[in-house]
C-alpha cells in the first residue's frame, strides 16, 4: 500500500466533534503508515432528516469500492418513533458484514510499569441476535402485540468464537468466558455456547485456552465486584452491548473506550459512546475513545507500531493528568487534545 | 384472615440455606401478623433430576388453591442443555400470573437518620419478552440456525408500567425512569415505552410522577457512575434481570437483594441471588435477601407494621456489623441469623 484511504462518517452529535481528533492522530503519524487519504462520508439522523435517509447508498458504496478502512462517530436516536429511520450503524455492519465488536476496556495505571487494574476485551457478536430487526406488530384480544425475532447461528457463533479465541491466545492470561443467559435460552444461547466451544476442540493452539460461561446478568454484577476474573468475554450481540457499557463505568467513562467493527476484509474503529446530545456543541466532548479507536483500526490492519504510538502518547497525557475532558473530572476542551497530538508529532 | 398460609419452595443450593431463616423471621413476628402457616413445597433442578419433573403439579396446584402468598428460594441451572428441563421460576411467574418483579435495591445508611446513598426499585414485566420461550432449531444452509421470540404486548407492558406508576408515586421523590432500547427494537421496545408512558395520561393522578427515558445499555453504565439518578426503574423482562443484578452491585451483594413477584391475586417473595452452587453446603449464605423477601411479601399483603419490623430488624443488624456473612466482609453464618432473629422476637 502506498496509500491509506480511511472513510470518515462522523454522524450525530459529538460524533463531528471528536472523529476529527482521530484523524488528527492519524496525520500525525507521519511515514509510520501509508500516507492517509481521508474521504467525508454522510450518515446518520441529521442525514436522515436532511435527505430522508439514515445510510446514503454512496455512503456504502465509497467504502466498499474506495476505502481500506473507516472510522465512526456517533448516531443519535430519535426519542420518538420516526417512520423510515432505522440505525445506519447497525446497517452497517451488517451490509460491511463487520461480525465482530471487539472492544477492549482497559484503565491507564499510575505508570507504566505497573499492569492496568482493569484490562478486558468485549468481543461482541455483530450482525445477529435481536439486531436483525425482524420485527412485526398485530392486534391480539388484548390489544396490540409486538413481536421481534433473535437469530443465532452457527456460522456467526463459529466465527466469532473463532475471534475470541485468537484474541485470548494473543494476551498472557489465556482466558475466555463465554457469556449467555441458556437457563432461559436453552435453544438459542445454547447453540452460541456450544459453537463457541465447540471452535476450541478444532483447533489444537486454543486448548492453551482456559474457558468459563457465566448468564449474562451475574456477569454484569461480578463485572462490578470481581473485575480481574475477566480476560476475553464472548457475548451475544445484545448482551455485548449491555457488558461493553457496564465495563467502561470500570475505568471512568465512555469516553475513552474503543471499538473496531471488524469483517473477514474491512475493518471501521467507532468510540463506544453515543452522540451525547447533552454535550454537543459545548467543545469538551472526549475524544480518546475516538483516537483509540483509530489505533485499533491501524493495529487491526497490521499497523502495530502506529497503533503502539497513538495509544502510548493517550497513556501519557492521561498519566500526566492535564488534558482530562469533564467526564473524567477536569475542564480541557477537545481542541485542545489536536494541538497535543500535533505537537507529539 | 386467622391464619396465613405460606408456601414455601426452597429449590435448589443456597435456597435451601436461605429459605429457613426467611421462616424464622416471619415466626418472630408474633401477632402482627395471622398466624402463620408453612406449606412445604419442592421444585427445581433437583427435583428435576429425582422425578423428571421441575414443576411438579401438586406444587402448583397446593400454591393455587391453599396457599396465601409463598417464598421461593433459588434454582440451579444444568451446565449442559438438559433435555426436557425449563426453569420452574419462570414457569411459576406465568403460570400464577405474577406479572411484576419488584426489586427495590436500598443501601443501608451508617444511622437511621441519614438518607440511603443507593435507594431504587426496579420494576420488571415478569411474564413476557425473550420469557415467553419460544424457540425453534432449523438447518440451514451454513448449520444450525435457532431463533427466539421476544413478544411485548400493550396489555403487560400497561399493567407494569401503571405498577410502576403507583410505586414512584408513594415515594417521595416520585420519579420514574422507562428502560428500552427502541434505537434498535423500535416496534417491541416501542410498544413497551408508548405504553408506560400512555399511563400516565390516563390517570391524572400520576401527573405527579416526573418521567426520564434510558436506553438500557447507557442505563447500566449511568447506574454505576450516577446511581441517584434514578428512584423507580421499569423494563421488559431480560433487561430488567440484568439491571437488577448491576444495582445489587451497589449495595455491596447480591446476598442483600429481595424481590416479590406480584400478581393481582397473589405474591411471591424471592431473592434476586441464584442458588450459588460454589458456597451451598456451607452454612455462609446470606439470609437477608429472603429476610428482606419475606418482609417484601407482608408489605404487600398489607402487613405494613410487620414488614417494617422485619426491615428494621435487619438494618440494625448490618449498621451493627457484627452479623456480616462473607460476601459482606465477614465471617458469619447463616445460622447466626436464626439465633438473632429468635432473639428480638
Ligand atoms: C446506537 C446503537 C444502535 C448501538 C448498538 O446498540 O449497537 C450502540 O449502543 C453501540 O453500542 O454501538
Ligand atoms: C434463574 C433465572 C431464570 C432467573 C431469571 O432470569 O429471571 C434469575 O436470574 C432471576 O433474576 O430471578
């Protein structure tokens, strides 16, 4: 590659705002990696009450036929039903067949000799589960009845079981747990448990490997209590998105926790905060999970030095304590982090 | 009424530790209460396992027909899919129509003059969602397929919310938070929210209620940054047995946790802790959360004075510190607390 082209699709909200201290990261980088083309795409539900769609098809088709990679800001939801809006992320990921959320939650210790206290990775399953939106609605005796179907197969409990393995075989704990709630879906959380497992009977390098299951809820409490008990957590779309929240509550905020939407041949890093309406426009939305995001996305991609650099340089303005943003406790603005990052370059 | 007839249904591991001293503290209560009478009534994994039945009928029809209110305990779950068992829990929920988990999470204050630091309910639609366990397993053309049915109707997610409703509206700070992730499920968890809120405006009454909205990943994470934001919780089903596991993290263990399933014409105490197959047999399970269920369930009953001597009793326990079983940071055992509870009587 000569080139890096990253599609950029801010969205909603402080997704504008902190998607472009991503890019700043990235520019920063200097000949570390190819030298970055970024394109402007639109999405999002300004976009759908601009242009009466959420996910513009050309938005998909730069970056399928244009893009190495992409990052995502943040989408915001209406607070009431709106007809014909429906998430572009989830569309996304689903049509980018990106199967899996990986997101590590990880807390910067006091110095970098000592081992972060909180150090987990949420490997979230991406394009199934309640998220395929096969909704319907009726009129029963008692009135009306909804009804939405959650589909597991296979396939997608194989591949990102298949995921969470490779993800614990590369840490020094060599854990994984598998998360799920089959007391009650015996059928459905019992066919992603037994794929899950089954992916480590296949492959001799997993059995290094040690696996425990925990039911999604007691999960979220030990979560809370028992932190260290994690390593790599495999879950069910829904739930992923339930324990990926819960986990960042651990290390101050939602503000510095990263994801990548990860396929077989594209790969777009996304913060894993909302659009945070509250906030916008005020300039002191956090842009770390954003540029960890982006560092994901390049360390994903192969670029480990890059993404070795970008998170290193985070470590240090959040040891130093400086340039905190008010969700954890200080008054910096995110303007701020563009000239810090322009400055370590 | 002379007397009250209690089923008891211990069920499986700690349930059977737990359970007792429940009965003691109702025992100790003298005449403020009919006098008690205890039924005693199997099910769970065990019985499963003895007479290939979870749920037995006679369990069942003794709850129906003789029974004023019960105290379940807690049931293990088969480690492997174990064909033709189903949770007898879930089971009896729908079966007696105890449409509402009440689960209020109340952290004992240092004196009982100061206010709680953590004091919420959360209120769970009982009956329905991913509970209603219909799922099927198909092949497909990449493997197995397994699908569920989450079903939300307007007539449970009314009565709920109206329960929920009543709840924030006897508390003083009269607020009630509706948890749904309709960004993803918009004709499920929309139905769910139009509901709830269509309550209030039915009843002028609750006009006094102030209503927020929590998409219920966000509201897990907000539970653990900013627990006094909320005072009265009302979800659908799965979400609502995640968020009450989370807030029990709160209040230092789940070991403390009560909850009634309450219908129109008959309530079951229960504590929100599992049957805790790694400490069963020990003697250390923490009664209070089936104390508390016991008191719960009299409160419901209209045994307003009784449950609050129940309540006051175990406050001063905890404030005192003496009487702390090990997932509080002490040494005590479950036994002790029959002894006190024979004591203050
Ligand atoms: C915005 C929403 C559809 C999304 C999700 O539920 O996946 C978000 O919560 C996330 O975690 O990325
Ligand atoms: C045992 C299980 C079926 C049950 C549930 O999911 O409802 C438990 O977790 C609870 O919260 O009472």
């Amino acid at each position: 590659r000569k080139s890096l082209t990253i599609g950029l699709i801010p969205a909603d909200g402080i997704g504008k705002e902190v998607i472009p201290a991503a890019r700043t990261a990235i520019e920063a980088l200097g000949s570390d990696i190819p030298t970055p083309k970024f394109v402007d795409l639109i999405a999002g539900f300004e976009t759908f009450t601009r242009t009466g769609v959420a996910l513009p098809e050309e938005t998909v088709e730069v970056l399928k036929n244009d893009c190495d990679c992409a990052l995502f800001g943040s989408v915001s939801s209406p607070s009431r039903k709106v007809v014909g809006y429906s998430s572009p992320i989830v569309a996304l990921r689903k049509i980018l067949d990106l199967y899996a959320n990986i997101r590590p939650v990880v807390s910067v210790s006091p110095s970098p000799d000592e081992p972060s206290k909180v150090d987990m990775i949420v490997v979230r399953e991406n394009t199934e589960c309640l998220y395929v939106k096969q909704e319907q609605q009726t009129f029963g005796e008692h009135g009306k009845e909804a009804r939405a179907t959650r589909l597991i197969t296979e396939r997608a409990s194989t591949r990102i079981g298949k995921m969470a393995f490779e993800l614990a075989l590369a840490r020094p704990r060599r854990h994984l747990t598998v998360i799920h709630k089959s007391n009650v879906l015996s059928v459905t959380d019992g066919l992603f448990r037994e794929s899950v497992r089954a992916v480590q009977t296949k492959d001799p390098r997993f059995e290094a490997v040690t696996v425990a299951e925990q039911l999604v809820d007691s999960a979220v409490y030990r979560l809370f209590r028992e932190p260290q008990i994690y390593d790599v957590m495999v879950a069910p779309n829904l739930y992923g998105d339930i324990l990926s929240d819960a986990a960042a509550a651990l290390v101050g905020s939602l503000g510095v926790v990263p994801s990548v939407n990860a396929g077989d041949t594209f790969v777009m890093g996304e913060p894993v905060h909302g659009s945070a309406p509250d906030i916008f426009g005020q300039g002191i939305a956090n842009p770390v999970a954003s540029i960890r995001s982006a560092a994901l996305m390049l360390r994903h991609l192969g670029y480990t030095e890059a993404a070795h650099r970008i998170d290193n340089a985070v470590d240090s303005v959040l040891r130093e304590g400086q340039l905190l943003t008010p969700d954890l406790g200080g008054t910096a603005k995110t303007q701020e982090y563009h000239i810090s990052l322009q400055k370590n370059s």
